[in-house]
C-alpha cells in the first residue's frame, strides 16, 4: 500500500493525499448514520490527474469511492470501515469552465458547489434552476451522481433533465470526453443518462455541460386551502392548464406537519393552520416571462376558477418577496420543527399523482391500525408526486423508543403499500449502501439483472464504489 | 428453419407469420436506399408473444430485427440480405392501454401509430407535443427506439423527454415491466434511456408511459426577416426571454432554400422572398397558455425589441390559423422543392447554437473552394441547433452525377467540419446501418468501448438487430 500511496502523491502532489489527521468530513456521511476509514483521500485538480490516480488503484486492486460535497442521504459516497478504499474527493475541481449564452449552457467541473453554479448563472444574466436544501455544499457532480431532485422539478425536471453532457473517467482511467453542448445528438447510446443516478459506480464525472433558461421576470407565490388532498391534485391540474409553464412550484402539506411549525416556532404566521375544513394546504408558485402584475393576474385567474370548482376553501397570494419568502420558509422549517418533535421514521416515496390521495387513505389507515395514535407528517413536491410521508411516534411515546422498535416494520409497511401503487421507495435520495436490500427487494428481477450486467461489463474489476446500488 | 417456423406459428397464430408474397414493406426502407430479405415477418399481438418469439429465435441462433412504422432514415428496421433474420414486427400492439389524466400521462403499446397517439391524447384534452412529417405511419416504438426529434423539440424536448417508463422484452426473452408514470424514481441506473435511442440492439420496447402536456390556450406564429445567422441567433435569444417556454418553435432558412419554394411552388406567397437585406428568415411559434391576445402582445413586444437591437429587419404575424398553417407549409416545403430541383447530399448535423453562424461561413466557404458554384440549402430548427444543411449540385450541374461522383467528398469535409466545431453528424435521424461508419469515425473510442461493454453484457448471443449502430 505504501507503493500505492507514493504513486498517488506523484500524480497529486503530497499534500492532496490526506491519510492523517481528522477526515470526519471525508469519512462520516451527512446524517451521521455511518462512519468509514479511508486508506487515503486523495484530492485531484485536473482530469487527466482523477484518471492516473483510478490507473494506479486498478492496478493495485484498491477501490475507490468517489465524493462531492459529501451531503447525500443514502451513504453513497463514504468509505467502508476496511481502511482499503481510497475516497477520490472532487472538491478542488471547481472551476466554471465556460458560460455560453446563446447556447444557454455552461460547462462546469463536478466539484463545483450548487450554489456556486446559480451564481455564476445569475451574474450572466441566466436562471439555473436546480435548487435544493444542501446548495451550500453539494456539488454539481454530487447532484449528477444522485439525479438530485429539489424545489422547482414540476418544472424544470431533475438534475438528468439539466444536463446536455458529460465528461467521465472510466473504472479503466480512460477520458470520456462529452461534454456536448447539443441539444440533439443521436450517434449511439445515452452514456450520459446512465452515468447520471449511478452513484460513481459506473464512472467518475468530472465535468458536465447543464442547461441555462432566462431568468424570470418575476416570482409569484401562493397559498391555499384545500379540503382534501383528491381537490390538491384537481388543484394541481388547474395549475398546469392556468399556468401553463409557469408553474414552478407546488407543495402539499398536511395540517398535522404544519401543526408542528405553530407548535415549534410560535413566530412563524401559518395561514389557515388548524383550519378544520382543509385538511391540506397547497403553496404555489409562479414564474412568469413579462412582469408581476402578469403573474399577479394569472394566478387571480386561477384561484377564481378554483373557487368556483370548491378545490380550494381559501387562498392568499404573497404581495411582496419578503412575504414570498415567508410561505416558502414555512414549508421549509418542516423538517425542522419534526426534528424538534422527536425522531421519525422518514420516507422519500413517489407515486403517479393520481393515485395519491388512495394511498395516503389506505396508508395512514393501515398504520393506525398498526400502531394506534401514531402520527402522519406528510408533505412534499405534489407536482412530482414526491411525498415525505414520515411517521412520528404518537402523542405519549418516546421518539427514540419508536424509532428504534418500528423502524424495520414501519419502513416494511410503507414499501410494500408504494410497492402496491406502483410507486418507488426511493423518489429523490437514491439507494447507496443504505438501501441496497431495499432495492433487491423491490425492483424487477429483470432490471435488476440488466443493471449487474452494464455494472459488470463497464467495471469487471468492481473498482468503482463497490457495494454501493448493487451488492459487491 | 422449418422448425423454427413452426414455433413460431405456434406462437402468434399462422396468419401472424409472413413469409410469402410481397413482403416490400417489411423489407425495404423507407427512402428505398436498401432491400432486404427476411426469413419471415412475424407479427405478434401481446408483449408474453414477443417475449417467446425472442426465445425460441435465441435458442435457434436466429437474429430478430424489431420494426414499428418502418420509416426511419438510416436503414434500421429492415433485415440484411441473408435471408435468416426474423423481422419482429410490433404494429398489431397498437393500444392506447390507460390515459391518465390527473398524472397527465398517457400508456401506449409500441405499435401504437404516432399520430393515433397525439388525437387520444387531444381528445382527452392534453397535448401529445411529438410532432413530426411522419406522424400518420411511424410508431411511439420507433420513435423512442430512435429518439425521435420533430418540430418542437425547442420546448417539449426529443422523444426521449417525453417519456417516463417503458416495457421492454430483453434479448434473453424476459420482460421488464417498467412503464412506470412516475416523474422521480432514483432507484438503480436509467434503463429506460438506455433503451431509447438504442435503436432495438439492446431490447425490444414493447410499451411506453408518455407525458402529456395542457393544451395552449392559443398558439401564433410568425416570420421575420434578419440580416445574418449571428441576427438569427441573437432573436432567438430574446425570444426564449420573452416568451419564455411559450417558445414551441424557431425555425430558420437561408434565401437560396426559400427560393427552390418560390420557383417550384409559385402560387406559395414567402414574405420576404429574395430580400436581398435579409439572407435567412426565421419563423417563430409561441404557445400561450392564456389567449390569442396575449399570445399576439407578448410577439409584439418580442418584434418590438428586436426591431430596437436591429436583430430583425422585417416581420409578419400571422392574423388567423390559415395564415399560421400557410407559414408552417413554407417550411415543410423546403425538402419538396430542394428535390423538384434535383438531388442533393443531406446532412441531419447538430452544433451548439453559438457556434451555429462561424461553422455555416467558414464550411459554405469550404465547400465552394472544393466545388465551385455549389449551392447550399440550408434550415432547420435553429432553436435546438439542429440544421439540414444540404448540398445542392452548381446551377448547371447534373445532380444525379454529382450525387455520385461528389455525395463521399461532401459528406468527408462536411462531418470533419462537424467534428471540429464539436458537433454531431446524427442529430435527429440516427445510425442503423447506415452510418455504423460514421461513427466508428467520429465518435470517441471510449464511448465505443463502452457502447459495445453495454451490448455484450445485455445481448452476448449478439441476438438484437445485429449489425445496427454497431458492427457485428
């Protein structure tokens, strides 16, 4: 190993071999649920250094666990406790290669920060639209690796939508050099799509050429009451016809989930929080290409004819961006005030939006029955169909207790009712080492084969973040 | 053979299996450059058929070579001349299986014919946005076996885009149940855009979930006159940022084009035929999700600015659906006329948007230093960076002649030209077997390698239109 050291600080230079010293942020995944030990972490600036340093690993059989910003949710992109894995961290390539305007792209390296990218988008006058809790600090080749999802998919689609092409180093070190700006390019197979959501274990993405669009002229954001879920989905289809592609965003969330919010953070107004007619609350979003008062006027138009359907009880459309901001900070403080409720036993499900409202029915109705008084927080992208349907221990119980007895019946429970409406149990976060049993578990005999054989014929030595999707 | 025969016979019914009388349809391609001959035609009525067609000819050793429409362009669907490939037609799987409203999608068998495909959609009030000249013969199988393009791919994407979930029959015989309407699914690599655009080497899609779109409110079209590409371009600009995803198409056509319409079409009024301050004429589309009159103020304000920047030198808006249909008809006449005219060498080539003004001088130049008095005809969708840039002989040139004696010349400095602006030679139409050349030549040897580590893992009994995209 020694020899495999030296060669990686020849082709890295030795200070970007990291093998002592506090690698937590290496070594320990974002929700603290696993904990590794590296061989080395090695931190290459160029290309041609990421494919000399997988040349070097593959002659010395030693596997390599490609990371970002290291904030994914599946324990993808950590190292196994062996010691024998080298963590290839993308961090130092970062640069924003080229900005094209009137091809609206821009080709950036995998180590550039998300929010980075908006950035540099925005300063040339473009909207990049992928937006997401962690823009601080996942990195776009992070995002390409997971296909991460966000706020504004309804919309926009998820990070494989964005990207046009990529430039990959293979579990051989060779160069794959595709970091097209075409829009159409039809000359053999989608490389792209399927190194994008792999999980760095097919290639490793070291750049990538994504979408711009123009900026919006305005934002517009909305609130609703609905008086149940099946009138959200009726809601959401008006939406799209009103809106057309306007609509950037729509998000459910239950009484009970914004219950929490009052309950937490006791400044925030929450309309029509408690309100017993609507069970559910709908906030939308608007972006609109001519002006506010445009959007202003739609969105009226909307909600009028709402009304008038009964699919929603009441409305209020933010009169300002500070307001805007407020409904969003609402659905986004969520997650937080069910941290301060206690544990929960989190679900990252999708589901075809018209067979929404009968599984959450069904579902909730089938874990009342099995834990009596437990607790539904269930919110999400309902454009998309994306539910965080999270259950909380009920009123009296211990979160910790519940968590640590329910979880594998629960999550049993729950996976098998997606299952049952065709759903998937894994809508956003991919499947990493966390969810490499699940996956056994649900996906199709034959996709499953199909995956081992690409898996098996891109990296026969299994080089590339081996146990990760598929079982080593 | 015989035994084979029987079988299969035995598995979609005898009338299903066509080995006597003329079998052109089957056997030829659609631009008649290529005749095969198949040991027979065997059409079956259920995916569980194609799944037990697919293993009795493995087990034989007997290559398949699934059809839809079989008007492609690049001579995928059609057998070889050998006489021992079982053409594996998927025409009679044609049902429309769920249209499904409130997740706005739509579950179609592959034999499904495009256009069967856009009226569902339309009768159910939704807009099926794939649209293109073969529409009333060619199938959603054979557009997502091709990804196909169309005319609005500047706003809805290729075909590719538009769909969520596939059915697929593996060379192994087994079936992958995958048509799933879900918009977010991160569990495992993307299988369902390996499939698309695999051109059948990989698997048979026997059924696909499509998106489906809100049907505009109102859709206006325009024609402007500019004074170059780089004008050209820069009004493209201006029109995504002013129309926003309103933008469904953007045209444009260089003066010798619409001049072939003008001389061999005379009765077609072309609005600024011959304007000699004016060397290309882009036509815009803009599809609004709110009325005709919006549509209308939103283009003026767009033709407004773009008089301002001097990006347009004159422009027309259509007053009423004729005179949109009238315009759109100027279009699509290009491909008639170019032919009244004479042979010519096509080109389906795709460069990034920017680049678009700097190929087209410096190849027109190129092109008449080799031969002098050649004629360029160059249009196409500008918005996707998408050109037809085809080669038409000197005025006084015999065009069957130069077809032969100058089609391989052309077509070497034409995809080197490609290539060096980091274009595609295949944007819309494809490989099958007729560029398999092509792109050994252009594309890059580890994307090879790759492409063919794919089709050996997924089809080692090389069992899949063999031959196509790859050589055998």
């Amino acid at each position: 190993m020694t020899d495999l050291l030296d060669q990686l600080r020849a082709i890295v230079g030795a200070p970007n071999v990291l093998t002592e010293g506090d690698l937590t942020a290496y070594e320990q995944d974002w929700r603290k649920r696993d904990r590794g030990k590296a061989l080395a972490v090695v931190r290459p600036g160029s290309t041609r250094q990421v494919a000399d340093v997988v040349r070097a690993c593959a002659v010395a059989g030693t596997s390599l666990v490609p990371q970002g910003g290291n904030t994914g949710l599946a324990v993808g992109s950590t190292p196994d406790a062996s010691g024998e894995q080298v963590v290839l961290s993308l961090q130092r390539m970062n640069a924003v290669r080229e900005l094209d305007g009137a091809n609206m792209t821009v080709t950036v390296e995998a180590g550039c920060v998300l929010q980075s990218l908006q950035e540099a988008a925005e300063k040339a006058g473009y909207l990049f639209p992928l937006s997401l809790a962690a823009e601080g600090s996942c990195t776009i080749g992070g995002n390409l690796a997971t296909n991460a999802g966000g706020t504004q998919v309804v919309r926009y689609g998820n990070t494989r939508d964005l990207c046009l092409g990529l430039e990959v180093v293979t579990p051989q070190g060779e160069i794959w050099e595709g970091t097209s700006g075409l829009r159409k390019d039809n000359t053999g197979y989608d490389l792209r799509d399927l190194m994008i959501g792999s999980e760095g274990t097919l290639g490793i993405i070291t750049a990538a050429t994504m979408k711009l669009y123009p900026m919006p002229a305005a934002q517009l954001t909305a609130w609703a009451a609905v008086p149940s879920l099946d009138h959200a989905v009726t809601l959401l289809g008006l939406a799209h016809q009103y809106l057309g592609a306007g609509l950037t965003g729509f998000e459910v969330m239950g009484q009970f989930a914004l219950s929490l919010v009052v309950k937490h953070f006791p400044a925030m107004r929450v309309p029509f929080a408690g309100d017993e007619s609507a069970p559910y609350c709908v906030l939308l979003e608007n972006s609109d290409s001519e002006s506010e008062g445009h959007a202003r006027a739609r969105f009226e138009a909307l909600m009028e004819k709402a009304f008038e359907d009964g699919c929603i009880t009441d409305a209020v459309v933010a009169e300002n961006l500070t307001q805007a901001h407020q409904l969003w900070h609402i659905r986004e403080s969520i997650p937080l005030a069910q941290a301060e409720e206690g544990l929960n036993i989190k679900h990252d499900i999708s589901i075809a939006v018209s067979r929404i409202p009968a599984f959450v029915a069904s579902t909730d109705a089938l874990l009342q029955r099995a834990i009596p008084g437990v607790r539904l927080v269930n919110f999400g992208h309902l454009g998309d169909g994306n539910l965080h349907y999270n259950v909380q221990a009920p009123a009296d119980g211990d979160s910790k207790a519940f968590l640590r007895d329910e979880e594998a019946r629960v999550n049993g429970l729950v996976y098998d009712a997606v299952a049952k409406f065709g759903g998937s149990f894994s809508a956003e976060h991919g499947i990493g080492a966390l969810k490499v049993d699940k996956l056994e578990k649900h996906k199709s005999p034959v996709a499953l084969g199909m995956m081992r054989a690409i898996k098996r014929g891109l990296d026969p030595q299994n080089i590339l973040n081996p146990g990760r999707v598929l079982r080593a």
